[in-house]
C-alpha cells in the first residue's frame, strides 16, 4: 500500500514537466501557425481589423485555452527545468526563424507574381486612349485662299506668303532648338520631324486673321490651343489649333508629325522660355517677350491670344509670333 502511495508519489512531477512541456509546445506550435496565418493574410492583402478578427481567435482556439482548464492543476506544480527548457527554446527558435523568414519569402513570391503580371498583361487590358481623338485631317477646315490682308470676312490664316508657304496648313510648325539662322523660305519651320533622345524643338504658332484692316473685321474671343498626346508613338503629332467668336470659321487647326523608330512622348520643355512677338513689333528684330500661357494652351480651355496683347483680338492683316519649345521622352 505505501509502495502504491510511494509510485503515485514519485511518478507525479514526471507527469507535471510531460504534460507543461507539451503545453508550452503546443502553445509555441499554435503561435508559429498563427504567425504563418497571419503573413498569409497579409500576402492577400486583407485589411488589419479583419486579419485580427481571423487570427486572434484561431490563435485562442487552438493555442492555451482549451488546456488551461484541464492543466490548471500540473501548471501551478510546474518547475521549468531540463527538457522543458529545451523545448521552449527550441519552439522560441521555430518561432524567431518564421518571423525572420517568412516575411522575405512573401515578398520573393510577391515580386515573382507582380513580374508574371507585367510579363503576360492580361488580354483585355485596354490599350493606352487619347482623352481628345484625333483628328481624321493634319488640318482644316478647307477653306478658300485670299491674299494676305484682302479677305472680305475675318478669318484665321486662309493665306500664302513667305515665297508660296499656305499657311492653312502651318498654323505650327517646327525645327530643332539648336539652329537659330532662318534660311528661306520657311525659316527652317516644317511638318514632318525626326526626333532624337536629348534634344530640344522649337515649335511656332502663327495665327493671323487674313482680312482686310477695316472696321468689322476684327476677330474677337480668339483663343488658342494646343494638343500634346498623352500615349507613346513613334509618330506623335502636335496639334496646334485657333477660334474666334466670330471667325469664319469659328476654328482651324493644323499638324506638326514627330517621328522616331522608339515609341515616345512629347513633352513641353521647361527649360527654355516661351516667347511672344506682337505685331506692332518687328519680330524679325528679334523683339520676343517672355510668354507664360503655355500651361493654358495646352489646357483644355486654351489661352486669350490677340494680334497685339493677350485680349483676344484680332484686327485685319494682323496677328502674333509665338514660339515654345517640345523634348521627346522615349519608353
């Protein structure tokens, strides 16, 4: 009988450190797979509160309570000794390296998954869409020539000069920023130019009413624009357009093409000046003064623009020089 007593006794603290050990193991165990939850979740990018609201009663539901009832008794006898010690340490290690290294490996997985993702673009992506479409001719309306100064209705560039230029179709123009002679008959200024990665183009906006100087015909609410393309190309046209209240038309435009054999943007380059010459100036005297509304030319509204200050008239056989300058930026 005592012998019996002196067994139950002696197996007693054996079986307090077998049953904690396994606690803390289980505990530890829990945690790890909670801490793995938890990085999982994150991976699926689920917001905070429900990532908490999953792994805090998975980590109560498979972790200390369904053992703290039934151990309460072996964990108050508890000495930490030994194995146990072992085991915790060995479980805290488990635990360091899955919080060390997990977190590296969702992010190779995520990396892996965000380059598949750009590698094979889904089929229904939309391609890159102009806000504006474009227009269908390089310019227009078409419309009748006159003389320069002789039209009979207030009119935006319906006119030849410069030795034979129409100006219904180089309302802009362009050239590369580096050339600064103007060789006839067109000042260098044409329609159609290659561009190269670094340089610089100096684009002119010419708008002119083509009427006679009388009364009446004195275009008002004249406004400008500008259209720069907001997808890549390998031809990028720059549209240059102009509208009066009481202009006939009431809007032209016309085309400059830049071309290159990479797809690129054109861009407003900022690093040089925008310039203006009124015609009460001699412009060939290089009378230029800075010009600050290329930001609202190419805006949707466009920019005030006149013959003689940014008030939107235009008086017969008049009108301004404006110059401003486009870099490409290639894909």
């Amino acid at each position: 009988m005592k012998d019996s007593e002196s067994s139950e006794g002696s197996e007693s603290p054996g079986t307090h450190r077998d049953i904690v050990r396994k606690l803390i193991a289980w505990f530890a165990a829990a945690l790890i797979i909670c801490v793995l939850v938890w990085y999982f979740l994150t991976f699926l990018e689920f917001p905070l509160i429900p990532r908490v609201a999953i792994v805090f009663p998975l980590f109560l539901a498979i972790g200390p309570v369904p053992w703290f009832k039934l151990l309460e008794k072996h964990i108050l006898e508890f000495r930490f000794e030994g194995r146990t010690a072992s085991t915790v340490i060995t479980m805290l290690v488990l635990l360091l390296i899955a919080v060390v290294a997990v977190p590296p490996v969702m992010r190779w997985v995520t990396s892996l998954r965000e380059e598949s993702t750009v590698a094979s673009p889904e089929p229904d992506d939309e391609p890159c869409q102009e806000p504006v479409p474009a227009l269908a001719a390089d310019w227009g309306p078409d419309r009748p020539l006159v003389p320069y100064g002789q039209g009979d209705v207030p009119a935006f560039n319906n006119s030849i000069f410069n030795e034979g230029v129409d100006f219904r179709t180089q309302l802009v123009s362009a050239r590369d920023a580096a050339y600064t002679d103007s060789p006839p008959p067109n000042g260098g200024y044409a329609l159609q130019i290659p561009v190269q990665e670094g340089s610089s183009y100096r684009v002119r906006f010419l708008p002119f009413n083509s009427a006679e100087e009388r009364p009446g015909m004195t275009i008002t609410g004249a406004r400008a624009f500008v259209t720069l393309p907001m997808c890549s190309s390998t031809d990028v046209r720059l549209v240059g357009a102009v509208s009066g209240a009481n202009a006939v038309p009431h809007s032209v435009w016309s085309t400059v093409h830049f071309f290159a054999q990479r797809p690129f943007k054109l861009i407003l380059d900022n690093t040089r000046q925008a310039s203006i010459c009124f015609s009460s100036d001699v412009c060939s005297g290089g009378k230029f003064s800075p010009f600050g509304e290329m930001p609202q030319m190419v805006g949707k509204d466009g920019a005030l623009l006149g013959a003689y200050d940014l008030d939107g008239t235009f008086p017969g056989a008049s009108g301004p020089f404006v110059m401003f300058y486009v870099r490409p930026v290639f894909d």
